[in-house]
C-alpha cells in the first residue's frame, strides 16, 4: 500500500504489499471442540432424547427432549466424537436415530445469544451427513428455532457411506435472530426405523445453491456394455464381445443377473478393440458387490506382464483406485467392500499438451476424487485388450482378480458429466453439488 501526500514531492511514498482475504463461510458447529469430559461433551450442547446426568459443571443436568434420537459414543468406552470418517478436521458427530418406538428423533443445540444470520450476504447453511447401508430410510430434516425444513433430497441417501452436503435455502426465511438449530429424523411414510449418521461442518454460505440433476447418458459415445445376462455379449452395438475365462459364472445381479468372480482365475476378456484405445477421453462405469479387492476394469497386455501405459480401475484394501500403469494413481477415501452394491465411474478429460489430464472418480454417483496433475496417457501402447475383473498376474497391487459380482460395465470415448454418472448410477432426485 502506498502513501500519497501531493504536497510534498515526491507525492507517493511506495510501501508493503498488503494481502487480504475474505472468509468463505461462517461456522455454525465444525464439531472439534468437543471432548470425552464436562462440560464439553458433545450431548451436553446438542441435546438428545436421553439427555445427560447432573454434575459439578450442570448441577441440574438435563432430561432430554424424550425423542429417539442420541448424539455421541459413550465416552467411558471409547472418544465421544467419531474421529475416523470426517468430512474436515478431526472429527465429526455421531447421531443415532430411532423412530420405532419414538415418533421422531431429534438433536438440538441452543446458542448462548442469537444469531444473525442475514449478515455478511448470507444464502444458505449446508451440513454434512455421512449415512450407512444398514439405515432405515427415514425423512431427514432440520429445524431453525421452530421452522422445520425437510430434505429434499432421495430418502436412500441416509443409505450411502459417503459425505454429502445438503443446503438449505435460507431465502425469506426468518433467520435474523436465530436461538437454536436441529436436526431430526420423523417417519417415512408412517414407517418407523433406526440407524446413525455423522454429521459434521454446519456453515454459513453467501453463495447460490447448485445442485446436479441425473441424466440418462443414452447411447452417445457407448462403446462397450455388458448386462451379463448369462454371457458376456456387448449391448452397445459396437460386436466387443467378450470371452469368459477361468470358471466365470453368473448370479442375481443389480439388474437381471450380473458376472460372478472368485477371485483367482475369473475374468473376460475383451481381445484388443480396436476402438478402445483410452488415448482419448474416456469413462468407465460399472455395479459391483463385494467383500474383498482385486480389479474392476483393465486395459493391458492380452497376456504377459503389466506395462507402463497400462490403466486399470480397482479395488484395493476396500478402497477404490486408479492406476495408470506405475506412473500415477488416485484413490477414494470411501470404502466400496462391504457387500453392498455400489456404482462405480472413472471419467477422464485428456489436454493437447498431454499433461494436466483430468481424472474424476464417482462412487454411487457422487465425486469422490479428482486429479489433474498427471499424464494419464502416458507411455501409450497400442492394441492392448480389455478385462473386466483382471489385470495381469504382476499388476501393483495383491490381488489383481476380482471376488465378487460385477454388473452393467459400460466404456464411453467421452467423459460423462457428473449428471449423466448419477443417471447411471440411478438418481433421480436432484442433489446439492459440493462447494
């Protein structure tokens, strides 16, 4: 910043560069404060339906609000918050849901003075959730003092363990003077249930909500797709079909029947399509159901040992991964081995300069990871096959066959948007897009 008095010669005296910078959102509960012991127990500031017992830091302690719901690990057993699936920072917070026996569950927390929540540009509050596959799907909601509003988003999302965000349009809402937030769970459809999700970061946006709309990807770019309705015949019209090897079988799939691999001798083989080069923009797309690793999609060498060059999409200690022939890798935090079916894509952007490719990983038709500081094209090779649930026997990796069921593997020479993943993985309800 520079002084200027045009009284004096010289006028402008040259000074520091001075760097600013805004806050890109205000901190509702980041959720770290919290601790195994009073007065900063997690269900000590969000009260449940059990409450807490009285002692030297709340002499009164606290009843509950007698709903199903229950923030929290027990603290003599174990941390009170959840410390190893975390959306930002440390830890995120544990809220278990009941609805059979309890009409709803519900957590509240009351702040100490009101909140002004119009200041700064304020749009919205987003939270955090993380579901699990074991959870009955229940109708999800948040209450701001006593306006509830309910999410909008698909019921089975509760269902995914993955973070997802929800904003929560705060237009023409009264929300100058706010004295507590909830969040709760009330009965789908008259149907009760019970489960738990981790919620973390609730922050204040001046920002729009945007949101992905699923979308059929149709057939545009469709180069390979195998239903594996008792073989392994290519549905996209292009005649890529494959041969089964080792004692591939069939079983009940996602749709219809899917492909059933042991994990050590299993695959097809696609013998060099000479359309699937992947030097060139490409998604893979594929359901699989598992409780082990080994690789989903491969492009290699038809026999013999693994190249540089060579791309492969697999699961690895229950997380998914992209290889690109020893030269890079990207993986998810998300585990995808718990016997569950889930969707898998990987859709890949390729630059003239052949560096700074794009590489987005989608799990259950939601981004997981991004990269785009490598050369995913590099050390190319040309009429190399296709496998799906095989790599090669010296592939990175313990286990280059797949143990599980495979189902609906699709190969587009375009990169799908993330609104054509999610039709593929079978949204249908808009969902908010990460900021």
């Amino acid at each position: 910043m520079d002084e200027v008095n045009e009284a004096e010669l010289p006028s402008t005296w040259q000074g520091d560069v001075w760097n600013f910078s805004t806050q890109e959102y205000l901190v509702i509960d980041d959720f770290e404060s919290y601790t195994n012991d009073s007065p900063k127990r997690v269900f000590q500031a969000w009260i449940d339906g059990v409450g807490f017992s009285p002692d030297e830091f709340f002499p009164q302690g606290n009843k509950g609000n007698g709903s199903g719901a229950l923030v929290g690990y027990d603290p003599t057993l174990r941390p009170i918050m959840e410390t190893e699936a975390i959306h930002g920072g440390k830890q995120s917070m544990p809220l278990y849901y009941d609805n059979t026996a309890s009409a709803y569950s519900e957590t509240t927390r009351t702040f100490d003075s009101p909140q002004n929540w119009t200041q700064h540009g304020i749009k919205g509050l987003t939270l955090w959730f993380y579901g699990d596959p074991a959870n009955a799907a229940q109708q999800m909601y948040v209450k701001i003092d006593n306006a509830k509003i309910l999410y909008d988003g698909e019921a089975a999302n509760l269902k995914m363990p993955v973070w997802q965000m929800w904003y929560v349009d705060l237009t023409g809402k009264s929300v100058s003077s706010v004295t507590s937030v909830s969040i709760g769970f009330d009965k789908l459809g008259g149907i009760g249930g019970g489960g738990k999700v981790l919620i973390d970061d609730l922050w204040l946006y001046p920002r729009d909500r945007e949101q992905i709309t699923p979308k059929d990807p149709g057939t545009a770019g469709l180069q390979l797709q195998y239903q594996f309705e008792g073989n392994a015949n290519d549905s996209s019209g292009k005649a890529n079909t494959g041969t089964l090897q080792g004692g591939a079988t069939f079983a009940a799939g996602k749709s219809g029947q899917a492909l059933s691999l042991d994990g050590v001798d299993d695959f097809v083989n696609v013998s060099k399509p000479a359309a699937l080069n992947f030097e060139a923009n490409f998604t893979w797309a594929a359901w699989i159901k598992t409780t082990g690793d080994g690789t989903i999609i491969a492009r290699g060498p038809a026999t013999g040992n693994w190249i540089q060059g060579g791309k492969a999409l697999f699961v690895i200690n229950g997380i998914l991964r992209f290889d690109v022939g020893w030269v890079g890798n990207t993986s998810s935090a998300m585990k995808v081995n718990d016997g569950e079916w889930h969707h898998v894509a990987l859709a890949t952007t390729f630059q003239t300069s052949g560096v700074n490719d794009s590489a987005l990983m989608y799990i259950d038709g939601r981004q997981v990871q991004a990269r785009s500081d490598w050369d995913v094209n590099k050390f190319p090779e040309a009429g190399l096959a296709v496998k799906i649930g095989f790599a090669s026997p010296d592939f990175p990796t313990p286990k280059p066959w797949f143990n599980g069921l495979i189902d609906d593997v699709r190969i587009y020479d375009r990169a799908l948007p993330a609104e054509e993943v999610a039709g593929l993985a079978g949204k249908t309800l808009p969902f908010d897009k990460s900021f």
